[in-house]
C-alpha cells in the first residue's frame, strides 16, 4: 500500500478500478501525441540519433504504464 493517501500504487489503482475501459482516452492521447510529430516534422528536418534505440525492459513497462495511467486520471477528471 502507499503511504501517500493521494497517489496509488498501479495494483492499488487496478484492484478498485478492475473494469475501466481507457480505449477512448487512450485514443485521443495517441492522437495528441501523432499531431504532435506530424506538425514537427513538417516544420523541421528530423531523424533520430543513433542513441536512441531503447530496449524494452521491466523498468520501462513499468514507467510507460504508470505514465499512461496518470494521463489517464487526468483525462477522467478534466472530462468530468
């Protein structure tokens, strides 16, 4: 359990919300993201660097996820 009474733990979140359906959020910050990238790369010349190959790992997943799950309370409480 946390020990902040305002932030959840993932499995806390999940385990009271098990049926919530984030498709529709999801979606529209997908789409925030892809318009994002398209108006930058119509304005500048792109291309990744070397550098950035990232391999997938537990850590990552895991930050992905709470990310995802964060925008997710964001979108469900501005919708309200």
């Amino acid at each position: 359990m946390s020990s902040n009474k305002e932030t959840k733990t993932i499995m806390e979140f999940l385990s009271e919300n098990p049926n919530v359906d984030v498709s529709k959020a999801w979606e529209r910050c997908w789409g925030i993201q892809t318009n994002i990238i398209e108006r930058v790369r119509e304005r500048f010349e792109v291309a990744k660097h070397p550098s950035c190959r990232v391999e997938i790992t537990l850590p990552l997943v895991s930050t992905l996820i709470t990310a995802y799950l964060r925008v997710h309370l964001m979108l469900t409480l501005v919708n309200r």
